[in-house]
C-alpha cells in the first residue's frame, strides 16, 4: 500500500504536533484535575496487583536490577484463583509489547487476559517489565528525568540485560534451573536478541511460545506505525534532554488525554476504537468496550525515542539488524559499516509461533520469514480466526479460544506436575 501524499503529510504533520506538545510538561490541562475522578473504570486507574486483587488473585511485587542499574518491577502469579490442581514446574515468564506493560495482561479481565488464564492453568506466573515502562523507570545511578544517559537504549539493552536479569531473579527464587517464556511482539524481539547477543541465558528456556513477534518488520501494514518510527528514526540524533528522549509515558499527554476521553463508554467505543483499528488493523466485536475503556490506564506506557527510532531502521532496512550509528561509527562499533544482523540462528531452543492474518504490525510475511531462520523451530501457528489483529494477542475477548489452548498445549508438553 503506498500512501498517498496528503495524508503523509498530515500524519507527520500530527506526529510533529505530538511531539511539541509532549514537551510542553505544563499544559495547564483540565484533565490534571479530573485523574482521580470517579468515572474511570477502576481497573484503568489499577496497578498490577491491586488489578489482580480486584479479581481475587494473589499478586507479589519484586524488584530486579540490571548489570547497568535499571530497577525493574517484576510481578509473580503464585497460583491463579481458578487453578485447583498442583503447581506446575518449571515457572513461566510473560513479555508484554512496545509501549506496554505487564499491566496489559489483565486489562481484558479475568476470561480473557492471560495473565490470568496462564495461572488460573496452575503455572506459577510471573510478569515483566522492560526499561522505560513505569515500572522500569528507576536506575541505580541515573535519573529518568534530568540524566539523558537513562534514555539511551533500545530493545537491544531489553534483550541484553533487561530479560537475562528477571530469568536471574526468577531461578535464583524458585530454585529452578531453567523455565518457559512467553513474549508478545517486542517480548519476542528482546528474546531472539538475548540469544545472539548472551550466552547461557538462551539454554535455560525449555520453550518459547511468541505471539506476533516483531523480528524483523519488513512488511509492517500499518502507515502510522510506519510513520511515527521513521519518523524518530530521522529526529532521534537531534534528540538531547531527557523530556524529549522519553517518549508516550504513562501520565504524558497522550496517555492522559486517551485514558480521559476512551474511559467514556461512548467514545470508547467509537473514536477509541477507530483509534485503535487505523493503528492496527479491524477485528469486529473482538476487543470489549469495557477492555479500551481499561486499556488506556496502562497504554501507552512509555519507551525511549532511541527504541522507536530502531524499530524505524529495521523498518527502512527490512532486516533485523543491530541499531544504525552510521557508517564510520558502525564500523568503529561493529567493524563493518552497515550494521550487522542479529544472529537468529542462535535461539536454537524450541520456539512456537503464533500469529495472525490480519495483523499490521507483525505481518505474517514477516513472520513466516523468521520461521524459515529458527534452527528449532517447534510450530509456526497461523491462528484460525482470519481476522486475528496485533493488539488481539492482549486484548480481545476470544483469547482463551484463539491462542491460549496453543500456549497451554505446549507449556504443558514442556512442564511437569509439581508438588508446590
Ligand atoms: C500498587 O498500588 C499499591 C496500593 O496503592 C501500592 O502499595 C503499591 O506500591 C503499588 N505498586 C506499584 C508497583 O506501583
Ligand atoms: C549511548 O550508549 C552507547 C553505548 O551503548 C554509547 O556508545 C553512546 O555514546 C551513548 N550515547 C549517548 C548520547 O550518550
Ligand atoms: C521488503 O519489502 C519490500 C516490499 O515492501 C520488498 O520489495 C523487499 O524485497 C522486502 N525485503 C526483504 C528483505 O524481504
Ligand atoms: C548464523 O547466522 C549468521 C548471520 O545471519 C551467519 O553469519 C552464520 O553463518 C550463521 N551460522 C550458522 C551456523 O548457520
């Protein structure tokens, strides 16, 4: 699809508008006044464990910290409410999405979020975040809002340190010497790169199950995705003070003013809904009105520029490679001038892909692609529902009939009954 110019422009134009206003911290906005209002559906203004709670479910915070100092809240099922058999072994960790966080995972509520239908199926769950969310906001050394050094990192740094971190926490706490990932677009992406870019940490996964991850992202269908990425891919190196390298967080304008009009359940289900089809792509009836209601409590949940510059580059490129410094210091860093791929050939553990048609973020093209380049490839699973979107994975009602028999047919082919 090549969009034609108007619209290119207006997008950019809107992007531009975006981004001046995100500076502008002191907007003396109306909506500052209404947050602790009482008409946002409660789960909207919940964080991980009051969500849990609200349903019945038992939640323990922890906190991880990296090689390099970033403080990650990390969050742990033991037993779901639902689950009335033994706990079973080994743990499993789940990897939300760009610009989410592990708060996404319930959004849908307890038939349809997996954190919920994963330990309500009696594993012992636990949920991360990645550098840049709000809850990986914290760093030994630097401050998020006046060191811009907090801001430099992308994906590559999520895969490197942020997941080998929590796999470190979670075996050093249950005592188990290996466990099983799940990952959902980007919480696939920082897996293959953790398995190119360390060593040992990929050996101690039995199996991951990806939703839609987002490898390589050559033949993305979503214009404006497309657009905002390229978009910071050009303005990232102009980049300098921490207000301008921490993009869409939780509490900017732009998650305010969505959470403030999409809490309505008119507009909800209408302007946010539309919203949220251009972004991605139409799956009627699929994603609740009361789940876009919810959703925008915790979505977006902020990254860096550098991170949506990178998925820009990998755009441009249509390979998945490491981040672009240009050519001289490409070639001081990786010693060649254009940057190198990552090695996908070293995630030689078993892998389920689940994906689906209608999705324009992660298309299936892409997605069959990184199948042909897995060396253990267990399945490539193209969901039944032709109208799968991206952001269904998360969100939509019908998860525990389109992808979690998936998932749980293969965490159980990979775990065994404990005796917890
Ligand atoms: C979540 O909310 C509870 C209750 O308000 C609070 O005690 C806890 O610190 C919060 N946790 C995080 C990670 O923000
Ligand atoms: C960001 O970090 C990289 C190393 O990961 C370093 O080479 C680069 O100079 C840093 N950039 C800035 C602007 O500090
Ligand atoms: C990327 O997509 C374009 C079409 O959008 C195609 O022409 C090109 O061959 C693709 N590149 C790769 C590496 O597949
Ligand atoms: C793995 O992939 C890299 C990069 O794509 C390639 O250079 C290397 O030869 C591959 N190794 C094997 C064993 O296939």
């Amino acid at each position: 699809m090549t969009p034609n110019g108007g619209y290119v422009m207006s997008l950019l134009f809107l992007f531009f508008a975006i981004f001046k206003s995100t500076l502008g911290q002191n907007w003396a906005f109306e909506i500052d006044k209404d947050t602790s209002s009482k008409d946002y559906p409660r789960d909207s203004l919940s964080n991980f464990t009051e969500l849990a709670r609200n349903y019945g479910y038992t939640a323990e915070e922890h906190t991880v910290i990296t090689d390099d100092g970033y403080i990650l809240s990390v969050f742990r099922i033991p037993k779901g409410k639902n689950c009335r058999g033994r706990i079973r072994q080994p743990p499993v960790l789940l990897m939300h999405g760009l610009l989410q966080s592990s708060d996404s995972w319930l959004d849908a509520g307890p038939s349809a979020g997996l954190a919920f239908l994963i330990s309500d199926a009696c594993y012992d769950l636990w949920v991360g975040n990645v550098r840049g969310t709000y809850y990986g906001r914290r760093n030994v050394r630097l401050n998020p809002d006046t060191d811009p050094q907090f801001w430099n990192f992308t994906s590559h740094e999520m895969g490197k340190l942020d997941v080998p971190a929590i796999i470190d926490y979670m075996l050093s706490e249950t005592g188990f010497s290996e466990l099983n990932y799940v990952g959902f677009s980007q919480g696939g992406r920082i897996f293959f790169i953790m398995c190119s870019e360390t060593s040992g940490y990929c050996d101690k996964i039995k199996i991951s199950i990806m939703l839609a991850p987002a490898a390589r992202v050559n033949y993305t269908r979503s214009v404006p995705v497309q657009l905002l990425t390229r978009f910071y891919a050009v303005i990232e190196p102009l980049l300098s003070s921490p207000r301008e390298l921490e993009v869409f967080q939780k509490g900017g304008l732009i998650q305010k003013v969505a959470s403030f009009f999409c809490k309505d359940n008119i507009l909800a289900g209408t302007v946010c809904r539309t919203a949220l089809t251009l972004i991605d792509s139409y799956d009627p009836d699929s994603i609740l009105t009361q789940t876009i209601r919810v959703l925008f409590g915790h979505f977006p949940g902020g990254t860096s520029a550098r991170n949506l510059a990178f998925y820009g580059q990998n755009g441009i490129a249509g390979r998945f490679q490491k981040y672009d410094y240009g050519p001289s210091e490409n070639f001081e860093l990786y010693g060649t001038v254009e940057p190198p791929l990552y090695n996908l050939n070293r995630t030689n553990i078993p892998v389920v892909l689940i994906y689906g048609e209608n999705d324009f973020l992660v298309d299936p093209k892409d997605v069959q692609w990184l199948s042909s380049q897995l060396p253990n490839l267990i399945e490539a699973y193209q969901v039944r529902r032709l109208t799968w979107t991206h952001f269904d994975n998360c969100y939509s009602q019908y998860t525990n009939v389109i992808i979690f028999p998936k998932i749980h047919e293969y965490l159980q082919k990979y775990s065994k009954d404990g005796c917890v």
